[in-house]
C-alpha cells in the first residue's frame, strides 16, 4: 500500500523542472538548449507566419536569471524585405513552448522580474514611429501590460512610461 501511494504521489508531482544552463543559436538558424544536467534539446522551428514565409532562423537568444526558461527571437522570411523580420518571441519554460507575438516586429526583448515576465519592444520595419511595448507572464503565457509611447511637445519626453518599459530600454541601451 505505501508504495502504490508512493507512486501516485510521485506521477501527481511530475518530473522535476528543467533547468537551462545555455541556449545556442546554430549555423542554419535553429536553437540548441542545454540543460543544466548536461541534456541538449534542440526544439522544433515554428510553422509559417500568416501567408508570408517559414521560419528560417533565429536572434537574441537569452537564458533568464532563474534559469527556468530561455528564449529567443524567430525570423520569418518576409515578402517586402530583403531580410527576416523577428516576428514571434518563442520562450521555453520548464519543459512547454510558449510564442508571444505584437502588433509588429520585435526588435528587443528581456526577462524581467527574475525571469517571471517579459517584456517586448515593436516597431514597424524601417524605423516607422509606432513604437508598441508589451509585458507577458512567462508561466501563463498572458500578456499582464503594454504601452504605447506619447511624446509631449519636444519629441523626446515621454510621460507616464512604465518601469518595465524603462528597464527594457535601459537593458536595449546596455546591448549595444
């Protein structure tokens, strides 16, 4: 009897969380994750992005602090470009994909909050002046925020921002 509840306790808890040591983005533009215990996983490429083109590489790729999820950015073949445009940000976290998609193309991502959370920066391809922000909790895959910038009267300034939004700039600014 204890070892049937023994059993039944243990397949109720699951396997223990993956812990991601690495992730690597490789000369054809897959992923490679390494895992804490020495494991390598390499995860599908995503399917076609609406009607334009497949998946064909990947940047800024990130292990978060907690290192319970790492995550990268998926480029798809675009019609009106001469390049890949960062449509999907793909997050694995303890084991399931999770793909966070905008309004636009991301251009910049970081973990936030420890790694619980995500933020995005999007703007349209060429610099256009629609800038959109997003912030999504990793575990449920939800998007908790966004913001999109007003500028006062000098362009520059922009009231009301969030700190989520500054700590994704300052992290962009840092990058570079």
């Amino acid at each position: 009897m204890r070892l049937l509840l023994a059993l039944l306790v243990a397949s109720l808890l699951g396997s223990p969380a993956d812990r991601y040591a690495d992730v690597t983005i490789n000369a054809d533009g897959s992923v490679t994750v390494g895992t804490e215990d020495g494991r390598h996983l390499t995860p599908p490429r995503l399917a076609p992005y609406a009607q334009d083109g497949k998946n064909v590489g990947a940047e800024q790729a990130a292990v978060s602090p907690d290192h319970q999820s790492v995550g990268w950015l998926a480029l798809f073949e675009n019609c009106c470009t001469s390049y890949p445009l960062p449509l999907t940000l793909v997050i694995l976290h303890n084991g399931r994909s999770h793909s966070f998609e905008g309004i636009a193309p991301i251009w910049f991502w970081s973990f936030q909050n420890g790694g619980e959370r995500v933020a995005t920066r999007e703007e349209a391809p060429h610099g256009g002046e629609r800038i959109h922000y997003d912030l999504w909790d990793v575990a449920s895959g939800k998007r908790v925020a966004d913001f999109t910038p007003e500028y006062d009267e000098d362009g520059q300034t922009r009231p009301n921002e969030p700190a989520w939004v500054k700590a994704l700039d300052a992290a962009e600014a840092k990058s570079r």
